[in-house]
C-alpha cells in the first residue's frame, strides 16, 4: 500500500495538477505531472472503466506500479494516473510498462 504522505486526497490538489500541470497518455493509462514539491500521487478510473470491482482493479495495479517503482521517481512532482476503459483484463506487467514508459517521457524519472 502507497503511503498516507504520498496520497493526494483534497480536491484542490486534483484540480491544481489539472489545470497547471501537462499531460501523457499511452495505450492504458494517462497521467497529469506538475512538477512542485512534496511528492503526491492520486488515481482515477471512471466508470468508463467498468463496474466498481474493475475500477479499483485498475486503481490498485497503479498504484502497486508506482509504490514498488518510487525510488526510482523524482522527489519534487505530483501526478495523477488515470485509467483507461482498456485497462480492463490487463496484466500487472503490461499497466507497469505503460506508467514506466509515460513517465521516463515525461522525464520525472532520476537519471543513473
């Protein structure tokens, strides 16, 4: 589970990282980045995605991709992830090639 400090839960926090932040989109997931401090994470599956089970599937496997990948992001972005409705039925490794390629092309990931 993401850590309480890393979770964006006020709707103010969403809607600044919308309006001011860009985003990236791939085959199952788009995300929004704004590039401010501290380090928040927020997720979103409409109900385009399905039914509940199905959006907080969607939600978890993002989750997971961005709690076991966290040392490798930089410490001073927000990003929202948003599911796609064909997220559906996919693979954990599949939703974590598409986050990981999002965010190298974003560049919020560190340089080694």
């Amino acid at each position: 589970m993401l850590q309480r400090k890393f979770r964006l839960r006020q709707k103010s926090g969403f809607k600044a990282i919308f309006e001011i932040g860009k985003n990236y989109s791939a085959k199952n997931v788009a995300i929004y980045v704004l590039f401010k401090e501290p380090n928040r994470f927020g997720f979103i599956a409409s109900k385009k995605v399905g039914n509940a089970v199905q959006r907080n599937r969607a939600k978890r496997l993002m989750r997971e991709v961005i709690r076991l990948n966290l040392p490798e992001i930089r410490k001073d972005i927000q990003i929202i992830c948003i599911a796609r409705a064909r997220i559906k039925g996919v693979s954990y490794s599949e939703v974590e090639s598409n986050i990981m390629y999002i965010l190298k092309r974003a560049n919020t990931l560190i340089k080694r």
